[in-house]
C-alpha cells in the first residue's frame, strides 16, 4: 500500500516527490511511462527558467531533476498507468502490465502531448516528413527547406532553432498576429531564412514513397492555394491534455475535469475526489510552463502529507 502515487515524472511530478519525501512521507512511488524529465526535454531553448541564467536545452535543464528529486526517498518505477479507480478511501492503479497498486493517495501529473492538426497527409507522413519535435528529428533536414504550422511560443521557438540547420523555413500560421510573446517574434522576425507565411490555413501534407515533398497552403484572404516544397513539416498546433487514466469502465471521469478534458481542481490542487490531486499542464487554467507545473507539483506534495494526516 503506497502513501502517495505519482502518474508522471515530469516537472510536476518530480517536484511532488520531493516536496512529499522531503516532508516525511515514506512510501512514495512515481510512475513514468518513459525517461523521467517530461515534454521539456523536447525543447530547443529554455532562457526563463528562474535561476538558470545561461540558456539551455530542455535536457540541460532536467538533466539534475531526477537525481535531487529522489534524494529524500522517492522510488520511481518505469511503468505506464492505464486506469485509476476508487474504492472507499483506497485508490487503485492498474498498470500496463496488468498489475494493480494501492495508493492511500495519488498525484495525477500526466502533462500534455502534441495535438493534431488534423489535415490530409498528417497521420500518413508521421515519421516519414512530419514530426513534432524539432530538436528530435530537425537534423534529419540538415540544408533543406521546411515548414513549421503554428502561431504559438513552440512554433515560433522551434521555427527559430530549425532555422539553424534548414535552409529556409516556412512559418504557415492562420492569422497575421503570432500568438507567442512578443520577445520570439522579434527573433522571428531577424531570422533571414525563415520566411513567414501568414493568414493562410494549411491545407494537406503530401509527398510519395521517399516521404514528404510539399505543404499545400491557402491564402485566407485571396483564397489562392500554393504548394511549398518542403521535405519536413512541423506541426506545432497546441496540445492536448493525457487524462485517459482518469476515464471509468462506465466512460465517466473520476473526477471533475472541464469540456477540454483538464482536471479541476482548487488552489491546493485537490480535485472532486478526496485523495486525488491534479498538478501542471493537465489542469484547468495551466499556464502551462516548467515554473508552474513544479510550483504545483510542490503544493501537491504538501496537500498529499496534509491529506493523510
Ligand atoms: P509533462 O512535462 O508533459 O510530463 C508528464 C509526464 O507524464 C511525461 O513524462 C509522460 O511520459 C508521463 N506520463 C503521461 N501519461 C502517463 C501514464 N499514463 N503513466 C505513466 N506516465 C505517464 N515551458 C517553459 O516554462 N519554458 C519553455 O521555454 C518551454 N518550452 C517548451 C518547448 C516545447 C517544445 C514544449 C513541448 C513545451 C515547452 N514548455 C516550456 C512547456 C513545459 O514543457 C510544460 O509546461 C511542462 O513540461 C509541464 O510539465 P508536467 O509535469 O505537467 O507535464
Ligand atoms: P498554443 O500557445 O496553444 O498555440 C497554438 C498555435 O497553433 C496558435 O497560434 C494557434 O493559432 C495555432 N493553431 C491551433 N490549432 C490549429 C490548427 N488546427 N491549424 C493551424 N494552426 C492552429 O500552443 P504551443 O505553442 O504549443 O504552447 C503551449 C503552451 O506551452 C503555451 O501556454 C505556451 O506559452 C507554453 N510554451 C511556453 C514556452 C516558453 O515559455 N518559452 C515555449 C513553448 C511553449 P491561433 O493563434 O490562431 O489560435
């Protein structure tokens, strides 16, 4: 019987660990389908991370989060979770491999992952030209054009470090203001190579057996429609929260989540359910950054030793 089960090992959960071992519980166990680290890892550049003055990688920045984290006693298991469910005061965890854990209570901090753009070609070309990380596979694109779909801090962030390794880079956003803070698009903006092709919708990914070989977009003023000859296409579209775990036999929640699937919860990350705690870009309201999601990783672990006493 587990005091305090943490899904996911990314910035909020690594923090509840420690904030909760540290604080004296004992039998802490975070579960992680993966590495350790979370969706950070993917990043290019993080230069507002408080403290951290040079800019780094993602995996610069988590590389010491792990090893800290598990200082005070928290285990950590490579497995995923597939369901958790309540009975009386106990929750259980159904993993991947069929076993089920007991937790008197547990942390949900399974991020977010990328969210389709939902065009022709997408699914068809995943991995063979389209990719959703740039630091992961831009290099596959060394002095060839790309694109980047997205208006957002990851697409503009991630145009930006493509640029460095493509030859041009295609920005295709489907407004003529980028969403993402006014300091990257300056850098956007100074970047030679990358070329912005604004108020226009992505229309189709297409290519033949060798993968992707164009971008069909669409002027949403002149309605015209152009193919941009690329050989990589980035999409950089928003992300969708990982609640699956939370989902019951009857199709309900566990929990109260709201219409985009995030948890609700309240200003100590407690939920609907007493003992269940939601923390970083799976909550509602999420301002989704590393600060924030550690910042309520932290205030879960606290509310989890308050919780059980
Ligand atoms: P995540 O980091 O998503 O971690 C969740 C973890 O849970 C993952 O490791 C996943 O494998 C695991 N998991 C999921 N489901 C299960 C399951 N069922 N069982 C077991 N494990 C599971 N933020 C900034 O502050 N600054 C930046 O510069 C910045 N740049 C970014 C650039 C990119 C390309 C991306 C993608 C994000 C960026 N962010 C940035 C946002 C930041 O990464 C997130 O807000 C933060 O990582 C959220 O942390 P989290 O712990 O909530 O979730
Ligand atoms: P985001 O902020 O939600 O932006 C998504 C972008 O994609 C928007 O520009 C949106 O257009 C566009 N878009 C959405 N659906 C689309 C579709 N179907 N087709 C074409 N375009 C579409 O997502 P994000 O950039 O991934 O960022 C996610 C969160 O992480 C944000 O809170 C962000 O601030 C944070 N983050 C922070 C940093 C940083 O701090 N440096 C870096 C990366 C991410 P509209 O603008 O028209 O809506």
């Amino acid at each position: 019987m587990l005091d305090f089960a943490i899904i996911g090992g990314g910035p909020a959960g690594l923090t509840a660990g420690l904030y909760a071992t540290r604080g004296g519980l004992n039998n802490v166990v975070m579960f992680e389908k993966g590495m350790p680290g979370g969706q950070i890892t993917q990043s290019s550049e993080i230069e507002n991370y408080p403290g951290q003055l040079d800019v780094v990688t993602g995996m610069e920045l988590m590389e010491k989060w792990p090893e800290q984290c598990q200082r005070f006693g928290l285990k950590h298991t490579m497995n995923e979770v597939e369901k958790i469910t309540k009975n009386g005061d106990i929750f259980n965890l159904i993993l991947g491999t069929g076993e089920t854990i007991e937790a008197k209570s547990v942390l949900i901090a399974t991020g977010s992952v990328p969210k389709p753009a939902n065009i022709n070609g997408e699914q068809k070309f995943f991995g063979k030209g389209v990719s959703t990380c740039a630091t992961c596979d831009g290099f596959f694109y060394r002095g060839k054009d790309v694109a980047v779909i997205g208006g957002g801090d990851t697409a503009v962030e991630e145009a930006i470090f493509l640029a460095n390794i493509c030859k041009t880079v295609y920005i295709v956003h489907r407004r003529d203001e980028f969403r993402a803070s006014p300091h990257e698009v300056e850098k956007l903006n100074k970047t030679k190579n990358i070329i912005q092709i604004l108020n226009h919708t992505s229309e189709e990914i297409v290519g033949d057996d060798s993968g992707v070989t164009g971008l069909i977009v669409k002027s949403k003023i002149t309605n015209e429609i152009k193919t941009l000859d690329v050989h990589g296409v980035f999409v950089f579209v928003g992300r969708n929260v990982l609640n699956q775990t939370l989902v019951q036999n009857d199709g309900s929640f566990l929990c109260d989540v709201n219409s985009s699937g995030e948890v609700i919860v309240d200003l100590n990350m407690k939920t609907s359910v007493p003992g269940l705690f939601a923390a970083g870009d799976i909550r509602i309201n999420a301002p989704k950054q590393v600060v924030c999601a550690a910042g309520d990783g932290a205030t879960a672990g606290i509310g989890a030793i308050a919780y059980l006493q």
